[in-house]
C-alpha cells in the first residue's frame, strides 16, 4: 500500500499523508485498501488493511478513528475511545495518530507551526458550512500559529450541487468564486477545497497548502463515492513521532 506524504514544509516530527485504494486485501467493489467498518466490507479485512497501515506509519503507535456523521464535533483523540462520533480529531500526544476517513468529502489537516499540536477534520459540504473547521481551530491558539493542508477531494470540475448547497454558504467568505451555474436549472458546480480555503484564510491561519487532486476522477488511485456509490474509504493520518 502506498502512505502519500505531500511535500509541504512540517515542524520537525510532524508527519501525514493519504493512502490510496492498493495494496490491500478487500474484494470489489471495496478493492483493495478500505479502512472503513461501515461500508460493507468484512471486518477481517478492514483489519487487516488498517494493520498494514499503522506499519507504514514510522513513529505512530496508535491510530485514532471516528465514527464519522458530517458533524461538527472535534474531540481531543488522547481521551477518545475509536467509534467516537465526531468529524475531527486533535493531540498533542507522540504516536498517537489523528485520522478521517474520505471518499470525495474534504481532508483537512491542521498543524501549529512549533509542532507540539495537531489535527485532522472531516470536511463534506454539511461540515464546512455548519462549522467543522471552525470547531477544529478553536482547540489551538493563535490561528496565525497554524497552517493547514487539504488532501485529496471531489474536484470543482465534477461537483454538481443543488440549490440547498448554495444556500448553506450564503454569505460564506469566497462563495461567488466556488460556485458555477451550469446549463441546467437549478444545479452549480461547487469548488469544495476553495471553499475550505476562502474560510481558513479569512479565520487567520498562517498558511494553507492544497493538494489539488480529484478523487473522481482518479479510479485508479482513490474510492469517490459520487462515482461508484458502493465503495471504501481512504484514510488521512496526521501523528507526532512517538
């Protein structure tokens, strides 16, 4: 399996990456790194996979995973049991890692510049405009003492949205640039990442760095469930050598 580590500037010990859909044990439509419980797939194999990873993860001891539901909750993932439902999670704890799980919704990471915190958030078009973000950087301090990276997502190319979207970001920072009309009544096409990026900038952070990868339309690299609808889930970690 491949752990994609983007080459952005880290504090010394911080480390994150995405993984992609190979490498695995899962059988199709789940083929073949799923590290998610509640799609479908067999739990042996889910373990297996989520084993594999914490492997390649050097410095990590334990992986953090949340029962994910588009809230706005973000715990502290030293005193979170797995399953807890919430969107984002951050530590200050050496190899323990933070993760969220996505197939087209928004990875956001979050790092303070000294490197003694750090987190992840779950980011699909509910969380964002209801405040997921917002939750994630409220657990740090200065806002000017964090930056931010987001992973892989649906891409404004392929994301068509109906009214009630547009209407949740009304107001939001940047909205006139992430939405386009299309031909057809009724539907735009929704920059999710620029979304994210507009509020972040606009909240203080520091710095933000983009990945600007599309999981539609990368079958052979990522699950998209907008795509195939039955699918598994990528993984986005984000640890503090231990």
């Amino acid at each position: 399996m491949s752990l994609i580590t983007p080459e952005w500037p880290l504090p010394a010990g911080v480390r994150l990456g995405w993984t992609d859909r190979w490498g695995g044990v899962s059988e199709p439509p789940f083929d073949t790194f799923n590290l998610a419980h509640h799609v479908g797939d067999l739990p042996e194999a889910v373990t297996e996979n989520r084993a594999r990873l914490l492997g390649r993860m050097t410095g990590a001891n334990e992986i953090r995973w949340l029962s994910q539901v588009h809230s706005t909750r973000a715990v502290n993932a030293g005193t979170t049991d797995n399953g807890t439902e919430a969107d984002a999670a951050w530590t200050r704890e050496p190899g323990l890692a933070c993760s969220v799980m996505t197939a087209d919704c928004l990875p956001v990471f979050f790092w303070q510049r000294d490197g003694r915190q750090l987190a992840v958030a779950h980011a699909g078009w509910r969380g964002l405009a209801n405040g997921i973000l917002a939750e994630t950087l409220a657990s740090f301090g200065s806002p000017a003492e964090v930056s931010c990276g987001l992973g892989p997502a649906i891409g404004s190319q392929v994301f068509e949205v109906g009214a009630d979207v547009v209407e949740a970001f009304r107001g939001w920072p940047g909205a006139g640039e992430c939405f386009v009309a299309r031909e057809q009544a009724g539907k735009w096409l929704a920059d999710l990442p620029g979304l994210a990026k507009h509020w972040l900038r606009k909240a203080g952070v520091g710095e933000v760095f983009e990945s600007g990868e599309c999981t539609f339309g990368q079958s052979e690299r990522y699950f998209s469930f907008r795509r195939d609808v039955q699918t598994g889930r990528m993984a986005n970690v984000i640890w503090l050598e231990g």
